[in-house]
C-alpha cells in the first residue's frame, strides 16, 4: 500500500497503531519485556481495539508482537483449539513454541520466511477486507457459536441459519452474481471482481 494511504493513529508508549484502508494494524512496543502485556500495555490494547470495533469503515485488524495470551479465558479455549495435552504442555510450561511446531499444533496457519510475518499478514487483511462484510461476519460467528457455545449440531445448524438469513438480502445476491460471472471461481480473486 503506498506510504500516502497509511494514516498513523498512535505511534509511542507500548502499543503501536497504524490505518491502511480498511485495515488497522495494532501493535505491541515492549521489546525490553519481550512484549508481554502489562497494565498499560492492556490498556492501550483495549482503547486500540474498542476504536477498531466502533469504526465502521474498519473491516480487518491485524495484531503483531504478540504471543498467547493465557489470560481472559485462555486457559479455556487453548485445550478446545488444540488439545488438553498439548495445551497444559504449553500452559504449564510456558516454553516458547516455533512455527512449525505453532502450525502443527494449529496455532498458526501458515509459516511464511523470517521477517515476512507482517507482510503476509497485511496481504491477508486486505483480502478479506475485499470480502462482502456482512457475509464474512456472519460466517465467523456461525464458526465461533457452533465451536463454543452451541450444545448440538441442529443447535449450530440453527444459529447459522437465524443468523444468516438477513444477509441474503444485503449482500448474498449480490454475491452470487459476481460468482456467476467469474468473480472468485476456482479459488482467486481479484480486487476488481470483487
């Protein structure tokens, strides 16, 4: 993204945060710490991601600089996401993970080369970005309702449909034309189908 889209929201202390497009790209800045999060650094953390929420021209936040947070329920989801042994093996130990070992495990879903991570993860931003919002959102929280807090399949399966059915409408149609005519067939997409 050219330098002249890229608006600078907040650029000391120990979170960091920049605008590209409809993307906002937050940060951690406590290398000294090795980034852990601290009282101020939650804070900030919170202030940061609470302005992305109630920004609607925002579609996509990235987080860097950060590792697995265990607090706020993390010493939940962790065993859900990738197993009890492998999760009280990393809770009770606290040994740092490598990516290959992060992708096995299925706390990361790609490996890319050494100082790329961010990049990658911009390019991934935009992409989804790209994506009709309001599809894409209701498809997410279909994914996390059904992972968390549905008791069934017929449960999750409802919820789906519930949540689901007011997109049609906005966004569904539309959708379905750009398909019909090529717009994300076989997997690519392009910005200008899109």
């Amino acid at each position: 993204m050219p330098k002249s889209e890229i608006l600078h929201l907040g650029t000391g202390g120990t979170v960091v945060s920049e605008r590209r497009g409809a993307v906002m790209v937050i940060g951690i800045n406590r290398p000294e710490a090795r980034n852990a999060v601290n009282q101020e650094t939650a804070q900030r953390l919170t202030e940061e991601l609470t302005a992305f929420d109630q920004d609607n021209s925002l579609n996509v936040a990235v987080l860097y600089g950060v590792g697995v947070p265990l607090i706020d329920g993390g010493t939940v989801r962790l065993p859900q996401l990738i197993g009890l042994s492998r999760a009280l093996d990393l809770i009770l130990t606290g040994r740092p993970v490598k990516a290959q070992e992060a992708l096995t495990f299925g706390l990361a879903n790609r490996v890319v080369p050494d100082g790329q991570a961010l990049q990658v993860a911009l390019e991934l931003a935009e992409q989804v970005s790209a994506f009709p919002q309001l599809c894409l959102r209701a498809d997410r929280n279909s994914t996390y309702h059904a992972v968390f807090d549905s008791s069934s399949f017929t449960q999750a399966m409802q919820y789906e449909f519930d949540q689901g059915l007011p997109v049609i409408p906005a966004e569904a149609v539309t959708g379905a034309t750009k398909f019909s005519s090529g717009a994300g067939r076989g997997g690519m997409f392009s910005k200008s189908k899109l």
